[in-house]
C-alpha cells in the first residue's frame, strides 16, 4: 500500500515518475505512521473507557470537533471530485494533508486530555465519536488508492462498534456529505490558530526556547475587526499549543511594529512584462499607510505613466522588523510579536514541565499502565524543589502521583538520574501504588 501510495501521491498517471525507494519509505513514515499512531492512541483509551459507539451521537459538540467534521467533510466533497474527475493524485494528496496537517498533528495533539482525564462523560464521548468518524471515513474514501490498510482499519474498527453491516470496506458505500456539518468560518479561523502556532513555535526554534518553557505573551497586528475576532475566538487553542499566557492584539497603525516591504519578481516578470522595473521601483516607496492597505484589503491601485495596474499580495513580499526582547514574522496578512523574556516564574514553570514529561517517559518505559497511580521520591535541589512547591497541584494532576517527597540523597538501586535543563540535574524514584 505505501508503493502504491507513494506512485499515485508523487505524480500524475500521464506524467513520468522517477521511482525512489526513499520516497517510498517517506509515505510510510509520514502518511501510514500519522494514520497508524491516530488509531492506536484511540484505541488506547476507548478500550479502557470501553467505548463502542453505542451511545446517541452527542450533538452539543466542543468546537475542536465541529472543526475537524467540518474538515472532514470538506475532505470527503473534494475527493468525490477528485475521483469523479479521475485525479487520483489529487485525491490522495487530499486525504495525506487530512491525516497529517488537520487529524494527527492538530485535533489530536489538541484533545489529547480529554481521552484520559475525567469521568466518561459527553466532552470525551464526543471525542471518541469524532476520531472513530475520521478514521472510518479515511477508510472508505482511502480505500482505492490503500485497499489492504484501509479494509483492516474498517474491520478493525467495524469489529467493536458493529455499525457497518458490510464485511468489506470495498463493499461500503462511499461516504455522503453533510453539508450542514461544513462551517467555512470555523473552518477560516482554525487555519489562523494552525498558521499562528506553527509561526510562533517557528521563533521558539530559531530562539531555542523549548515547548515546555512557558513564555508571556504574543502580540499579533490586526486588520480589521473581522479578523480580530476570528484570532480572538482561538487565542486559547494558540495559548495552548505553544504554551503562552497571553495573546494581545496591536493596532495597525502602532509605532511598535515596523514592517518593511519589497517586490516579489517571481510574480512580477510573468505578469507585468514591461512595467516591472516601474512597479517595483513604486513598490520600494511604499509607506505603513500603502502597506496597511495593501494587506487589509489584498489588493491595490497603482498609478504608473501610462496606466493603472492592480497589484495583489503576492506581487510583494511583506516582512517585519523584530524588536528589542521580541521575535517578529510575517506570513500573508498575519504577523506575529512573540514575547521571549522568561521571569522567574515563568522558569520554575518550565522546569515543572519538564519534570513532568520525564515522569510520563519513567512510566511509559516501565510498563505502568495509563491509570496507575503513583509516589515519587526526588534528590532535593534548591530550584527543583521550588519548581515542584509552585506548581505541585500540577505535576501530580499530569502523572497521577499519590505522593511526592524530597530527600537529601538516595541510594536506592531503582534511582534514575534526570536532567532537567542545563546544569539542573537530579534522581528520581517512581513507585506504582
């Protein structure tokens, strides 16, 4: 299946093909491996939770579902298209940046407490609904282009649940749209989160600042109000994939942010011919004010000696100054100021965080199972244990610690030694209860 993923995903059927082995180890590693780990976290927790959609599908669903349904069924439209239109490359390239960009990395990565924590209730029923509808209908809408993975996924699925009465998933139908599960606002605004984390978590690399380091605030330019309401509605999707306290909006006119802008020949020579030189010649004087509304509005007017052209975002290239203790980018009609200065707080948070995570690896590699419970033994060191104090509730709440005590030193032979950060190195003791 990944061969064959890899020869309809890579190119046309009427276009020649350089076959790589490579690529071929690609799509295993990026499509099938994202699509494989989706189903095992699910079935994970639904077999602890013992799920087998047997309850009435949940209709007051958290927005994170709605957008993913949304998508999904957007999804399911354009690769009707797509095989309608014998594009089985488009199709397959479709469903690829479904499962990868949208299912794995985003909506996964974002409701991933909700399968383990709390009682089993409607938010996580939902969420067991939503990834058990995705995979299902990846199954069916993937099954031409991955016949054998597509029909395990169904029967493997289909094996609990028992709502397909097909044996096959090449014996289902195809799958129909609801269109009254679309939601293009939703839909607008979620590609602003995504496009926004990825951004800021862009200049967390550039910085070397790790994920787990909380940091302040971001401080994004607006538009409009259209706009400013979108990034308002998902500012704490933003704050909790990069792990920020704030997001703050900065108007367009502020002194703070300066924005410089020059022209794009790539796009100007193949449309403009003749007048390049002149455009970009305009271009380079441009001002905030001609900036400003060449993003607010994506287009403008531009006057030369013989006539008026329109230019349009892509005919330029838009960037941003950064400023003294802040990182700054710019990405289409998005800008972001991200706040890189760490307080003491903001420090003992990180090192919390950090600790957690070697916990959570300490019980992976161990064996326990996702609902043991345990006690923690630490070799005491002075911003250790003040980390711990300001964020106890915390570190058990994540790790399920019953007990967490400090010691001078340990000789116990079960004793791991940590590195929390640079230079903050400890042993730890993990006991299931």
């Amino acid at each position: 299946d990944a061969t064959r993923w890899y020869m309809i995903t890579n190119a046309q059927p009427w276009d020649n093909l350089k076959f790589d082995l490579d690529g071929i180890t690609e799509v295993q590693r990026k499509f099938f491996r994202a699509l494989q780990n989706t189903y095992s976290f699910f079935t994970l927790y639904a077999n602890v939770d013992g799920f087998e959609y047997k309850e009435a599908d949940v209709t007051d669903r958290p927005e994170i579902d709605l957008w993913i349904l949304s998508k999904l069924n957007s999804l399911v439209k354009n690769v009707d298209t797509a095989y309608s239109e014998y594009e089985p490359t488009r199709a397959g390239r479709l469903i690829q940046e479904f499962v990868v960009d949208h299912l794995s990395n985003w909506h996964i990565r974002l409701s991933r407490k909700r399968f383990w924590r709390g009682d089993y209730g409607q938010d996580k029923i939902s969420a067991y609904q939503t990834v058990y509808t995705c995979l299902e209908t990846i199954a069916k809408i993937s099954a031409p282009l991955a016949p054998f993975y597509s029909d395990r996924l169904f029967k493997d699925l289909n094996a609990v649940s028992g709502r397909n009465t097909s044996l096959s998933v090449h014996l289902s139908l195809f799958p129909e749209v609801n269109e009254l599960a679309i939601d293009k606002e939703l839909e607008e605004r979620m590609e602003i989160a995504q496009k926004a984390s990825s951004m800021i978590l862009s200049l967390r690399k550039k910085e070397n600042l790790r994920v787990r380091q909380p940091l302040q605030k971001v401080m994004i330019p607006v538009l409009d109000d259209h706009q400013k309401a979108q990034i308002e509605a998902v500012s704490e999707l933003i704050k909790t994939e990069t792990n920020l306290k704030e997001v703050a909006f900065m108007e367009e006119d502020s002194t703070i942010l300066v924005k410089n802008i020059k022209p794009n020949f790539k796009t100007l020579g193949p449309k403009f011919g003749r007048h390049m030189k002149a455009i970009a010649n305009a271009v380079k004087e441009f001002g905030a004010e001609e900036i400003a509304t060449l993003e607010t509005n994506g287009e403008m007017e531009l006057a030369l000696a013989a006539e008026t052209i329109t230019i349009t975002l892509d005919d330029v290239e838009i960037s941003a100054q950064d400023i003294e203790g802040w990182l700054v980018m710019s990405d289409d009609k998005l800008t972001v100021a991200l706040d890189i200065s760490i307080s003491d707080e903001l420090h003992q948070e990180g090192v919390a965080r950090e600790l957690v995570n070697r916990i959570q690896n300490i019980r992976k590699e161990q064996g326990f199972e996702v609902t043991d419970k345990i006690n923690i033994t630490l070799v005491q060191q002075d911003l250790l244990k003040t980390s711990v104090d300001a964020n106890f509730d915390y570190i058990c709440s994540e790790t399920l610690t019953e007990n967490l005590t400090f010691i001078d030193s340990s000789s116990d032979e079960n004793a791991i030694d940590i590195e929390l950060e640079e230079g903050l190195t400890t042993q730890i003791v993990v006991t299931k209860i």
